[in-house]
C-alpha cells in the first residue's frame, strides 16, 4: 500500500486530488491510503516519515507551500514531493527541494497519472526488493538494502551481505532482472554491485563495503554513469 498525503487549504482542489488517486488505483482502496490536511502547518505538527508521496498546495494561510517543502526535506529526505498549485509562474520551483515536478490547477488526469508513475517509480526504489532465496530446503528472505553485490560462480550466483554471502542456483541475467527496480550495476560481466555500497571507483577497481572489486573496460563507462544517475537523484 502507498501512503498520500495532500496539503491543500482549498477543499474543491483536495477533493479533486483525492479522486485522481482513486482513479488512478481504481478504486482500490487496499492500495493506497490518503491523508489530508489543511494547511502546511497542522502537516508538519508532530511530523513523522508516515507517507511515501505527497502532493502540497503552493498558495496556502500561513506557511507557503515552499517553506513547507524546506522544512519537509529537514524531517524526511526519503518523501516524494510534487506541488500543486494555480499559478503558472510557479512551475518552475522545487528543484532545491527535490521534488518530482508541478500540477497546474486544475489539471488533467493525464498529467496527474505521469507524475504518479514517477512517483511510484521512485517509492519502489526507496523500499527496496525483497529477495526470496532457496536454499536447500529452507527459503531465506534478504532485502536488497542489504546486498552488497551480486557474482555469479558458475552455476551459481552469490548474495554477498556484510553478514555473509548466500548461494543459490541461477544466473546473473535472472538476478539482475529481480534487482533491475533498483540500484544496482554491472562492473563486469560476472558481478553486479549496489550503488547504495559504492565508497570508491580508483582506475579499474570499485570498492564496495569493505571489498574491493575488478571493473571492466567494457562496463566502466556505464557504471560510471549509473553512479552519476544515482548520486543526482
């Protein structure tokens, strides 16, 4: 289930934010959750990191929509941020506070359901992936948060985590297919590695953890740019 949050003072315009939610899960309520509230203020009163996106309203009473935001990326750098807002010339704010864009109101639902594509693009790459290993008779479940990097032996591809590496049978493609929702690159063809463990690149080596790994000429361009991508976000 993802958690909304819709900061809005303007109860025609949270009404119609709320509906384009629905639309966009049809109507399924085991989904999604929304939360509304009136201003920026009773938003951040006793704020705790609940929601995964949140659509705030530029033009409120008492703090604007921007001092909201700022506020917000003190308390929680991880939401998804969009504003809303009736005034063109606003549509151009939000890059300090990484948010995702901008809805002029009263906007389209197709506009809406971009940004909420991107959004949930970003949540899942957020939460991670849970990986469900088996391994003889047991099934063990590992999040990807906790995977270092991935190498493939053989016939098997190796887990490894600052706990210990798991083994199961299989091959690179099929882990990198599981891993693909989040951050992680080839340094060669036989090992992927996780961005969120990268600490250095020093000519053809990646040190990630406390393992220093082989990057190949073939794959040290695009590692390079996923890295770029990953620390641009």
């Amino acid at each position: 289930m993802i958690s909304i949050a819709i900061v809005d003072d303007d109860d025609e315009d949270a009404a119609r934010t709320a509906e384009a939610v629905g639309r966009y899960y049809e109507g399924d309520s085991s989904r999604y959750a929304v939360t509304r509230f009136m201003d920026g203020d009773s938003f951040l009163e006793g704020y705790r990191a609940a929601f995964d996106v949140v659509f705030l309203d530029v033009e409120m009473p008492g703090t604007d929509g921007l001092g909201v935001a700022r506020r917000l990326r003190e308390l929680d750098s991880q939401v998804v941020l969009a504003f809303t807002t009736k005034m063109a010339q606003y549509a151009a704010m939000g890059y300090d506070v990484d948010a995702i864009g901008y809805l002029v109101k009263p906007f389209d639902y197709y506009d809406f359901a971009l940004k909420m594509r991107k959004a949930e693009a970003l949540v899942a790459k957020r939460q991670g992936v849970t990986l469900s290993l088996t391994i003889g008779t047991q099934t063990h479940f590992l999040s990807s948060h906790d995977v270092q990097y991935v190498e493939v032996l053989g016939h098997e591809v190796v887990y490894h985590t600052a706990d210990g590496a798991w083994k199961v049978w299989g091959s690179l493609r099929e882990a990198a297919t599981l891993l693909e929702p989040v951050h992680f690159a080839l340094c060669s063809r036989y090992c992927l590695v996780n961005l969120e463990w990268v600490k250095a690149v020093v000519d053809n080596t990646i040190v990630v953890g406390e393992t220093s790994l082989p990057v190949s000429r073939s794959k040290k361009k695009s590692l390079m740019q996923a890295l770029a991508a990953y620390y641009r976000r």
